[in-house]
C-alpha cells in the first residue's frame, strides 16, 4: 500500500530533529573540554626501598622448637603440699564396729565412755561431745568436730599382757559336729540347732570390739525396704562360724523380732545375757533357713 506524502514528510522532518540535537550535543561536549582545563594530578613519590634482615646463623632459630609459642613466660609450678591425715579424735567414745552400705544406710555402734551407754549412729547423726557422723568406713569413722575432721578407729583386741601389742587371732577350728562339743563347748545336737554354754556368751559380749572383727553385716533390702543383714567374711573358727553361720545368710529375725533396724539389732544383742534360747530365722541360698540354739 503506497505512503501518503504527508507521512513521508513527517518522518523526515522527525529524523533531521534528532540529527540536530546530536549534532548540538557534540559540538558542545567538545566547547566544553577546550574551555575547563583538565584537573592537575599530583602522584606522592614512591616509598623508600625496605631493608633486607641479614642472614643470622643457625643458633638464633635453634630456640625455636623449644619456645612454647601460646605460653612464652609459664608460671612456675609450685608442687600442692599433701593434705595431712585427720587427728584420732580425743572425745571419750569407742567404737564397737561398723556396717557399711555402698547405696547407702550405713552404720556405726558408738559408746559413750562417760555415761557408758552405746548407740547406734548413721551418717551426719550426732555423736555424744558435740561431733558429727562424716563418714563411715570398715574400720573407723570420720568425725566433724569443731570444723575439722578426726577419726574414730576401732580397737585392735590386743593379747600378751601389759606392755605387748599382739594382734588376738583366733585359732582356725573347725564347726562343732553332731557328735560332741568342741573346746569351747558349742555343741550341734542335729542339723541346725546347737548348744552354747552361756560362759560363752558373756565372754563374747564382755569383748565386744574383737567380736565385731570377726564378722561383717551390711543391710538387706528387697522392693526398696531393709528385711534384714547379709553377712560376709566370717572369721574361721570364731563364734559366729561355730553357731553355724555362713557367708552371704540373710538374718530375717531372732525370736520374731525383725531384723529390719540397726538399732533393734543393737537393743537385741544386749538382751542376749538374759535369753536361754534363740531361733533364728535367715535366708541361705535363696531358700529359709531356721536355727535354733539353746543357752544353758
């Protein structure tokens, strides 16, 4: 379709606008770059050369592997002093013996030599003069008194009269048999049941620090609660290896009542110079056990 003349000539009079207005623009770009002279620059002068380290010998770097980079001046290490050991305590008490419960429920037999009265204390429980329980161990316990901690140790039975310290061992004796008393007359009358001369029991109760050393008893618990003492380490040819028994029995009761609290425990062995018979029921191999002994 052919362009009307009209059109050509706007189109051409659009064109030699923009001809125009660049032509303007060119000019004036150039009128501008005769008439401001150009900004003058100044350059800083190029800094001085550095100097070259000389060359040291090889000792200057032999320190270097022995320099401790993080810790160039390490404070001297003063070495800590030992702590001394607790003082034995001078309080008038004497320990009778100990049961000791890894989970807990530990024990002591404490007597007041004063008032000549025993009891039985746990941890952090009070001892007579003023002390307290700290800690538990075989064959002593710890005192805090007055801020600093002493220990309370259990007498050694000692033999050889006046002047001597020997150790009272006990002769390894067999159990009594069924057929006769042995020198201690302990009899055993039949499976489980026995006779004890009570010479012999007021003997052991009178020495009550060497009848602690020959034999060891922790609490017992079942479904959380104690129902009795488990005993270990019975002594060969002491009383309690004589009358029958043996390591790991569970002691339940002795004449009904339960052995379920130290302190009952401690209340019952007092009562021993006046009873004529016991029955003792325990637990040996997972299964009941009853032995009975007669004090005559």
């Amino acid at each position: 379709m052919p362009f009307s003349p009209r059109y050509l000539v706007v189109v051409n009079l659009i064109l030699l606008a923009l001809a125009a207005y660049s032509a303007s623009s060119i000019v004036g770009t150039a009128l501008a770059a005769r008439l401001i002279p150009a900004p003058e620059v100044v350059l800083s002068p190029p800094p001085a050369a550095l100097e070259q380290d000389q060359v040291k010998p090889q000792t200057y770097y032999a320190l270097i592997p022995k320099r401790d980079i993080f810790n160039s001046a390490p404070p001297p290490v003063t070495p800590s002093a030992a702590a001394p050991p607790p003082a034995v305590t001078q309080l008038k008490l004497k320990l009778w013996g100990t049961a000791v419960n890894a989970t807990g429920g530990s024990y002591s037999i404490i007597e007041d030599l004063g008032a000549r009265k025993q009891g039985v204390y746990g941890m952090h429980s009070q001892v007579p003069g003023g002390a307290t329980v700290k800690a538990i161990e075989w064959d002593k316990v710890v005192l805090l008194h007055n801020g600093k901690d002493e220990v309370l140790e259990i007498e050694k039975p000692t033999m050889g009269g006046p002047g001597k310290s020997v150790p009272a061992q006990a002769p390894p004796v067999s159990p009594p048999s069924a057929g006769g008393p042995d020198a201690s007359g302990i009899q055993q009358t039949a499976e489980n049941e026995y006779t004890v001369p009570k010479t012999e029991v007021d003997s052991a109760l009178e020495n009550m620090s060497q009848l602690f050393t020959q034999i060891r008893a922790v609490p017992h618990f079942e479904g959380g609660e104690s129902v009795g003492f488990r005993l270990f380490a019975i002594r060969r040819g002491s009383l309690f290896d004589k009358i029958g028994l043996k390591n790991g029995d569970i002691l339940r009761s002795i004449n009904g009542n339960a052995m379920n609290d130290p302190s009952k425990a401690m209340a019952l062995m007092q009562e021993l110079k006046d009873t004529s018979s016991l029955r003792v029921e325990a637990t040996r191999n997972q299964q009941p056990v009853t032995l009975t002994y007669t004090i005559q």
